[in-house]
C-alpha cells in the first residue's frame, strides 16, 4: 500500500496502533478487511490534507474533536475545510475526531492522546464537566492552546469561544414561537442532545426566560439525553407526546428533527411552529419541504476563522487570551435559505 507518510500518523488519523497499521501496510496475515480499509481511508484523509497545504507558510497541525451527531459534524468538516485555504500561506492541516456519543472518559482519553502525541491546538466540542475541563487544563499547561466550539467551558483554561450567543438564539426561539401562536398558548416540546452541554443549556435557559416573561400561557415540556440520534430522540418525542396532548408545537435545540416529526405524525397531532438550529442536510431538506418553520442559524465558516485566529495568535506569541467574537444568528425560512456550499 503506496503512502508517503509515517506509520505512526497514519495510526493517529485511523485510531489505531502503530503495530496493526505495520501490518496491514507490508500485507502481513491476520487483518481484518474493516481494519484495512480504516487505513486506507487515513491515507486518503492525510493526503488531502497535504494537498491543502501546500504553501511557502508555516503548516500549523490542529485536532477538532466533537460530541455530535454525524450530520453537524457533516457540517463543520465542510466548515473548516473551505476555511483552510482562505489562510494561505500560514497553512492549518485539520485532523478530525468525530463520534456521535463518547463517554466523558473516553473524551478525555482522546485529548489526552493528542497531547501526547502532539499538536499545534485543539477545537473542542465536548460537556462541560470536571474531567473534560482538567484535559483541558493539561492540553494549556503542556503549551496546546484548546478553542471551544459551538458550546463553552468557560471554567476551562481554553483561549477562547468559537460559536454563537447561545442563550441571545434561545430567546430569539421563544419570541418566533410565542408570536407564531399568541394568545391561543399551548405546550412547546424543547429537545435536547444532552444535559451536559452548556450552549444547550444556554438556549433552554434563554427560552424559558422570554416564554415566562412574555408568553405565560404557552406551557414547556423538554426531552433531554437523546444525543441528538434519531432512534432515541424519535423514542422520547413519541413519550412525551402520549403524556401530553397540549404539545404542539418544538424548539429543537439538539436535533433528531426528521425523528421527532415522524413521532407527531405516528401520533396523528399536528406541530403548529417548528424552530430548529443549524442548516445542515437534514434541516435543508425539512424547511424546504415547509416540515419546519425556522432555522436558527449562524455560520460555521465564522466560527471557523475565529478557532484558527485564536491559535494563530498562541503560535505567533500574541495575547494569552483571545476576545470572543461571537456569530450572529440569523432567522432562516424557506424563503431565505441561502445556498449550500
């Protein structure tokens, strides 16, 4: 198997040991067809990375590691690589770490393995809990500075924040929906991937605030720990809608959209208003079939820029800290979709 790169890289993008990928490139009996093409796949992976950084610049090697389900991370790989080439010469090659469900020990025994083994930084999408803020703080102290992306740990010892005011997109859900059904009221369905993530638990605190203060007679009922997965977002919706026959309409904050559309219509109960966050491919092809109404959106290339800026400015010895810039969000309807990339 032809490759120009050294095994233990290629060990590193497939997630395997150096050992197994030693065998599987000299031929050796005793690999498994799976395991071959995991390495077949790293080789293809670094040699696009190569082919974008291509320049006279320094090449700056960073991780991205994400809690999330495949169509967001879909999302942020496309993100980060159409961002890459707008940095030429100073050129970041991007490592992916994706997995829609990682227990907090095995998050910390990945980040703690790409300190180890090296990096220039780190972009982190992960919950907000003691273990993952102290690999963090080992990340720092070892000189790796971490961005957090999309959801914070502002107790962390990370540089900066790359996303949207979380809570700012909870509110602005509240005020479409409380509008969109006035003074009739009912009962919102409020989803969640997970407790654990603080940018969620921002726009369910944003949410709850305005539809107390503003809208008293809408009612909230939340599902939460479905990860976003359709199978087990589609298992709670369905619950929570035959406890509940006021709910009627969804402010999903983490996803699993088609799968809680398919639990009303198996209920035979309509959804009034829809509010959604993130113009991935699933929600693309939900607003443009009018299945949902919104989708709060803000772009990922932003927060692209505003990672690499931040650990440009660690590699170049600028500021210990970088001031948050924050993406705005913008209210997206079948009427204003902007084209994909």
């Amino acid at each position: 198997m032809a490759h120009l790169f050294l095994v233990k890289d290629i060990a590193f993008q497939a997630g395997l040991s150096t050992a197994t990928v030693d065998r599987v490139l000299n031929g050796r009996p005793g690999v498994r067809r799976q395991t071959e093409m995991r390495v077949k796949a790293a080789i293809a992976e670094l040699e696009k990375q190569q082919a974008g950084a291509i320049g006279s610049g320094r090449v700056l090697a960073i991780d991205i590691v994400m809690e999330t389900p495949q169509r967001f991370s879909d999302a942020v790989r496309a993100a980060f690589e159409a961002e890459m080439a707008t940095f030429l010469p100073g050129v970041f090659r991007c490592r992916f770490h994706f997995a829609e469900v990682m227990k907090p020990a095995e998050l910390v025994q990945l980040l703690d393995r790409i300190r180890l083994r090296g990096t220039h930084g780190i972009v982190l999408k992960a919950p907000d809990v003691a273990e993952v803020a102290a690999a963090v703080a080992r990340a720092d102290a070892a000189g790796i500075p971490v961005v957090t992306l999309v959801t914070d740990l502002p107790n962390s010892a990370r540089i900066a924040y790359a996303g949207a005011d979380n809570r700012a997109a909870g509110e602005t859900a509240a005020y479409l929906i409380g509008e969109f059904l006035g003074t009739d009221g009912g009962k919102v369905l409020v989803t969640l991937s997970s407790g654990r993530f603080r940018g969620e638990e921002e726009r369910e605190i944003g949410f709850r605030r305005v539809i107390r203060a503003r809208y008293p007679a809408i009612g909230i009922t939340e599902i939460s720990e479905g990860h976003g997965t359709d199978a087990a977002t589609g298992t709670l919706s369905a619950a929570a809608l035959a406890a509940d026959p006021a709910i009627n309409a969804v402010y999903s904050i983490g996803g699993g959209n088609r799968a809680v559309l398919a639990a009303f219509d198996a209920a035979k109960r309509p959804v009034r208003v829809f509010v959604a966050h993130d113009l991935d491919a699933d929600n693309r092809a939900l607003l443009a079939a009018r299945r949902i109404g919104f989708v709060l959106h803000h772009d990922l290339r932003t927060d692209a820029r505003s990672a690499f800026r931040a650990i440009m400015s660690r590699a170049t010895a600028l500021p210990r800290t970088v001031p948050a810039s924050l993406s705005s969000v913008e209210i997206v309807t079948p009427y204003n979709m902007p084209a994909g990339d």
